[in-house]
C-alpha cells in the first residue's frame, strides 16, 4: 500500500464505486462486470451489501488497459501485456501521479462549490464525478476536512436561510454522511489495540463531524467502535465493560447536548477516577461558548476538527507506544 507523507492511504484502497469508475474511465458498468468475469480483471472488493469497489490503483489499470484497446489490441492481450509489465516491474503502466494540492487551496473550495451546487441540483452522479476528481489531487485529510466539511456546513446554512427546502437539505446531508460511511468501513487494517468509541452527547443529532473524525482515525489505523447520534449515558456503563476502550470520544454542536454531557463520571464512575477510558470530547459549541467546557470533565480536543484529530493521534500513540 502506498501512503502520502501523513500516512493516509492512496493508491490501494477501494473508495470507488462502479458507476464513478464508469464515468471516470469511459468503460461501460456492464463491460466492467463482463472484464471481470471472464478474465478476473479489474480486481475489485464488495461492501457489506455486496456493491462492487475499486481502488485509485485499479481506475489506473483500466485507463491503460483501454488505451491499448483503443489502439486495436484485443482485450485479453491488453489484460496479458499489463500483468506482464506488472511482473516485470515496470513504471510506465502507471501514469504520473497528479500533484498533491495544499490544504485549503483553492482546488478544494472549488470541489466544494461543485459539490455542493450538484447536491443542490439533486444530482448524485454530478457530486459522485466531483468527489472522483477530487480524490487524485487531495490527501484524504483535505477532502474530507476542506471539501466534505466545509458543504456540510454550506447545506446547512442554506437550509436556515431559506435557499433550500427540507427536502433537499435531507437529500444533501444524507448523500454526504452515506459518503463518510463508505468510507468509515473502507479503512486499511486497524491496530491490534483497544478501540476508540465515537458517540454524539445525548440528545445531539448533528453526527457530521463525528463521522469525518472517524474516517480519519481510521485513516491512521487506529480501531474504532461508531455508535452515532444521541447516546444515552445510561447506556454506556455496560457496553464500556464489554469492550473495553482506550478512549471515549464525544461530540456535542449545541448547548443542551453538552450540559448533558456534563453528566458523565455519574455513568461511567471508572473513567472519572482512574482515567481510563480517556474521556475527549468536542464540537462547535465549546467554540462558540468556552465557559461550558469548564463545566464538561474529560480532554477537551481543541477548537477544529484539524486539532482533534492531531490530538487524539498524539494520545493514542502516548496510550500505544510501542507501535510504529
């Protein structure tokens, strides 16, 4: 596998589905399948419900091998002369690398624009062809915190302002955390540590920021355990018991949530006197109004999603040191 100078995965992980490779590469999704079942090729692997996914890698396999075909060779002479320079090493079948963008660039306020006016349009196959450009170009860490971040909170401006309706404010929203979840379970191996549980603050329904950070611990290898929206902390006692995890983190983006948050150690009494689980917590509240994070026990992450994750990084290696 290869991996950016953040180690964030690239080239071999499958993020891709069959219609944005279609679009990507010009080869119809029912050529795909047919490549696939008599010659093995592209390789692909299956989600949960059995939905064909292709790595960066594999979209660069199929460009050359239909650029052969173009050219007039038949495909499984296409197919038989990669696999022939693939074993003999060779580093012209990949076609330069494109340049990695800096975070906040104007190429990702660009994707973002995109992505959002084709949610907007209720164009799922224009916001999956934004994303399929993007993530060339984009460490991971930047297309999920200056491209996926940033339309998240632009939909949800839009919604209150009254340029959306509910409808299209749901269609949006949910396109982008189905996004997240895909790639929440299309993470490279995880650690052989204990993991990290992610839950939003009881009574909090905003899970946007919640799901990007578990896309990028996942990122970093580290075990996660996702529970989601509105936890109850009398909920939590038994589950922690069960699982064991190195660290708690919580999200809260509005003021009743994290007051209840506040509640805590009454739940999880071990954590509150031995610090263990870590207890972390964060979100747009504790922002926006300091004073509540003096009221919340626990490590409070930072002030951006971008600090949370070099926190919880830095912790969980301080947890785990002798990984790499």
């Amino acid at each position: 596998m290869t991996y950016t100078n953040d180690d964030f995965p690239v080239d071999d992980e499958p993020l891709f589905n069959i219609g944005a490779v279609t679009r990507m590469t010009g080869i119809p999704e029912s050529t795909l399948r047919m490549w696939e079942r008599r010659y093995a090729f592209p390789a692909s692997q299956r989600t949960a419900g059995g939905h064909r996914l292709y790595s960066q890698r594999e979209v660069a396999r199929l460009r050359w091998v239909k650029q052969r075909v173009d050219e007039g060779m038949q495909i499984r002479q296409a197919i038989h002369a990669l696999q022939h320079l693939e074993r003999e090493g060779e580093p012209a079948v990949w076609a330069p690398a494109p340049p990695r963008l800096e975070p906040g660039g104007a190429s990702a306020e660009l994707f973002c624009r995109q992505l959002t006016e084709a949610l907007f349009r209720h164009d799922s196959a224009g916001a999956d062809q934004v994303l399929s450009e993007a993530y060339p170009l984009l460490p991971m860490e930047n297309l999920v915190l200056d491209v996926i971040g940033p339309a998240l909170r632009e939909i949800g401006d839009a919604w209150r302002a009254g340029r959306i309706g509910v409808a299209t404010e749901h269609f949006a929203s949910h396109y982008l955390r189905a996004r997240l979840v895909l790639w929440l379970r299309a993470g490279p191996p995880a650690y052989p540590v204990s993991p990290v549980v992610l839950a939003c603050a009881p009574g909090e329904l905003h899970e946007g920021s919640l799901l990007m950070l578990g896309v990028l611990l996942r990122r970093l290898r580290w075990p996660i355990i996702y529970l989601g929206q509105t936890m109850p902390l009398s909920e939590l006692a038994a589950f922690v018991e069960d699982v064991d995890p190195a660290v708690i983190v919580f999200v809260a983006m509005l003021e009743d949530s994290a007051r209840a948050l506040a509640e805590w150690p009454r739940w999880l009494p071990q954590a509150a006197s031995a610090n263990r689980p870590v207890v972390a917590y964060g979100g747009w509240i504790f922002s926006e109004q300091p004073a509540l994070a003096e009221q919340v026990p626990g490590v409070l992450l930072g002030s951006t999603l971008r600090e949370g994750i070099a926190t919880l990084n830095r912790m969980l290696h301080a947890l785990n040191p002798r990984l790499p």
